[in-house]
C-alpha cells in the first residue's frame, strides 16, 4: 500500500484463503461482502512506453479506485482491475476478471468452453 493510499473495509467482510488486494490509490469494499480463495483487487497498472522501445516501469503506475458494494460474493480467482465499480448485491462467479463497471443486483458468469480432442 502507498503512503496516501486508502484502504476501506466495511463491517462483516469476509476474505477467504490467499486473497490479495493491492492498493496504491483507493479501495472500497462494503459491508457483509464475500471474497472466495485467491480474489485479486488491483487498483493500478504499470507505465509502460512503446517508443523508442518498448519499456514497463517497475516504479511508475497509472491508477483509479476500485469500489465494491455491500452485499457482494466474489467467487474463487476472481480479478478486479482498476477504476471498477461494483454495485450492491452482485454475484461474481468464479474465475471472472472484472474489468468494466457492474451494476446493482448483477451477477456476472464466466462463461469458458472447455474443447475437447482425441490425443490420438
């Protein structure tokens, strides 16, 4: 976390197993919300320039808030990127990466196919 950096946590906030929330702008999560094993919160990306040449800073951030309402479960391996919001009362299944606000009463599926072929 940065020196001016601000972390919120409501009352009743649940975080299971290896959660991780990386805060250097600010972070809001609010009360009774549910974090299943290995939620990721990243309010923040690397700098990087593309010219001359292509360089990631390993110092230099861009950043914006992340805010997630009360109410919420956000299942396993569940990533929430920079400058979401997240309303009251949704459900993040499993796997998703969030990376566009998410209204009210929402509940956000990952939708993966699993394509299966013969080794033979």
């Amino acid at each position: 976390m940065e020196k001016n950096a601000k972390l919120t946590i409501g009352d009743g906030v649940f975080m299971n197993n290896f959660c991780s929330v990386n805060c250097l702008d600010s972070i809001s999560i609010g009360e009774n919300t549910l974090f299943g094993e290995n939620v990721k919160l990243y309010d923040h990306n690397h700098l990087y320039t593309a010219v001359p040449e292509f360089k990631v800073s390993n110092s230099d951030f861009s950043t914006a808030p992340i805010k997630i309402g009360k109410n919420c479960w956000l299942g396993s391996n569940v990533t929430v990127l920079k400058g979401v919001s997240i309303g009251d009362n949704c459900i993040i299944g499993a796997g998703c990466t969030i990376f566009k606000d998410i209204p009210s009463n929402t509940k956000v599926i990952n939708q993966q196919q699993l394509i299966l072929n013969s080794v033979s």
